[in-house]
C-alpha cells in the first residue's frame, strides 16, 4: 500500500513539474479540453479541420502516396493536432479578451494569425527583406573588390579580408533564409536549422570582427584565432540538435557572442581614424538597442506583430549600413595598401 501511495506521489509532482515548464497557455484546463474535444470531433465551434478525419477531395492523410498532394502543396497545410492547437488558442484568447485578460504563450510562442497557411506572415515578410539587403550587399561588395579596386602583381585583391566577406555573406544569406522557413512553418527540424544558422553566423561574425580589429593578416594566426570559436560554435550546435534544444543556454550564448563582437567593434571605432567609423558606430549602438526587442517580449499586435518582427525590421537598415562599411573598408585598405606599394 505504501509503495502505491508513493508512486501516485511521483505521479503527481511529475505532473506538476510538467506544468511548471510548460506555457500558460496551453497549461490552461480550458484549451486542454478543447483540444482533446477538438481531436476527437475535429471541430470548434463551427470551424472545422479536414485533417482530422478526410482531406477535401475525400481521400484520407494517411492514404497511399499517389493520392496525397505534392510536398509544396502540403507546405501550407497543417495535420490535425495542429489544427486544433491553432483553432482552440484564437477561441480561448477570444474568451480572455472579453473579460479584459492579456494574451499569453502557448506551446512556447504568442497567439499568432496564419496568413494563407504562414505561421508569422509579418516576420516571414522581414526574414526575406534582410535576405535580400544581404544579397544586394554582397553582391555590391563583389562588384567592388573584382571589377573597381585594383589588382595587386599576384592578380589578387589588395584587400586581405575579402575571402572572409564572402564566406560571412554565405553565413548571413543562410541564415536569413532558415529564419524565413521556420518562421513560415514553426515544427522540429525548421527550429533546429533556424538556430544553428544562426549560432553559426554569429560565430562567424565573431571571427571575423577579431581577425579585423586586430589586423590579423598572418594564415596560421589566423587558424589560431578561429580555431577555438569554431571548437566551441560546433559544440554548441551538435549540443541543440543532438542533446536538448535549451532555449534559455542558447540565447545566453548568442548574446554573449553578439555583444562581444559589438564591443570589439565599438573599442576599434573609438581608437581607429578609420573615415568611416560614424558607420559602425550607428550599427554598434543600433544593434544593441535592437538586441533588447529580443530580451523584452510583448504579445503580437493584432496578431501580427511581436517583438521579434520589430527586431527583423530593425536589422534591415543595420544591414545597409553595414555593407557600406565593409566597401567603404576595402577601398581604404586598397588605397593605402596602393600608396605602400609605390
């Protein structure tokens, strides 16, 4: 008898724990029930999901392969659980609105509108304007370096950290690619590519604002250098993907990388005569103050609009600016290389 009592007891506190780490949200009883309701019946209220029994052509989900809709297709639908999930949240909000309560988090993310099946239309928006400014300055900075800078006598850029902006560029057009995705369609392996891209720019960005800051110019110093962040980025990454997503250990470390290199970047503005250092002193103070949307969270405006949004919009211009720098860098080393060399 007492070994049952005590196994009821750790029934329960488990159950309790659980609660403790889940979101106010869906630890509601109210949205639990509905959910449960919902998968049983495929209803609520009197919007009803198809995927819970048949699809609209009357052909069931789990049906052979030739009878289902291609995977593009499929991209904006969502199976029945998440259905629910989605319809039972914007029922219950619509409840706690009425008597005047705050939205809260379910399943760890703010009540968010679909748009034609997109998850955060507004952020998803953002995710591929920074893609495109990327693009836009990467493929300037390209223009720049190949075609109006000159050569030296070995038929290379004059400019040593050429090679390194370009893999930055890669790092960051990536990134801004997997936010977009996941963004658009929030389930396990879209999350995972979504954080590594970007733990593995922010390791990049690192890297390459030591090697900058310092003038590393050496090779084998620069393997020096950039060989425990990458030991330490790679660690992180595989312990995400591999061990336990933990959202708290990984903002901490993409803070801690980010307002390192934001340091180093402000230090060097601060003794540098370098004539476009105003440019990184607007990026450095800007993407400080823009780092805080991610640290202070507030619930979507009209179900659109969060913080996280406002930090995409926020890094658009950042981008411009910073891209401006970077040529503007290239051509004063150029020219002051250009100046040595004669």
């Amino acid at each position: 008898m007492k070994r049952c009592r005590f196994l009821l007891f750790l029934i329960a506190v488990s159950s309790i724990l659980g609660h403790l780490h889940a979101s106010a949200g869906d630890a509601d009883p109210i949205y639990r029930a509905c959910v449960y309701q919902c998968e049983k019946t495929g209803c609520v209220g009197d919007k009803c999901s198809q995927h819970c029994n048949l699809t609209s052509g009357a052909s069931s989900i789990d049906g052979p392969w030739y009878l289902q809709e291609p995977l593009y297709l499929r991209w904006k639908q969502w199976d029945c659980l998440s259905d629910c999930r989605y319809h039972c949240m914007l029922s219950r909000e619509e409840e706690r609105k009425k008597v005047g309560l705050k939205p809260v988090k379910y399943h760890g993310k703010w009540p968010f509108q679909r748009v034609n099946g997109i998850q955060e239309p507004v952020s998803v928006a953002l995710s591929a304007l920074n893609l495109a400014v990327q693009f836009h300055g990467w493929v300037s900075f390209f223009i720049l370096v190949n075609y109006k800078l000159p050569f030296s006598p070995y038929r290379k850029p004059y400019y040593e950290y050429t090679g390194l902006w370009h893999i930055y560029a890669i790092f960051s057009m990536n990134s801004w690619f997997w936010s977009a995705v996941f963004h658009s369609r929030d389930v396990d392996w879209t999350e995972k590519l979504d954080y590594s891209s970007a733990v593995a720019l922010l390791g990049f960005s690192l890297i390459l604002a030591v090697l900058r800051v310092f003038n590393v110019r050496d090779e084998a110093a620069r393997v020096m250098v950039s060989a425990p962040i990458v030991a330490f980025v790679t660690t992180h990454i595989l312990y995400l993907n591999c061990y336990q997503l933990d959202y708290g250990l990984n903002m901490k470390v993409c803070l801690a990388m980010g307002m390192l290199q934001l340091s180093l970047w402000a230090v060097w503005a601060g003794v540098t005569r370098h004539p476009s250092r105003w440019k990184l002193w607007v990026v450095v103070i800007g993407g400080g103050l823009a780092s805080l949307l991610e640290i202070y969270d507030f619930p979507p405006y009209m179900g659109f609009v969060d913080a996280h949004a406002l930090w995409h919009a926020t890094t658009i211009p950042l981008t411009y600016l910073w891209w401006s720098f970077v040529r503007d860098d290239s051509e004063f080393r150029t020219t002051t290389l250009v100046k040595k060399a004669k």
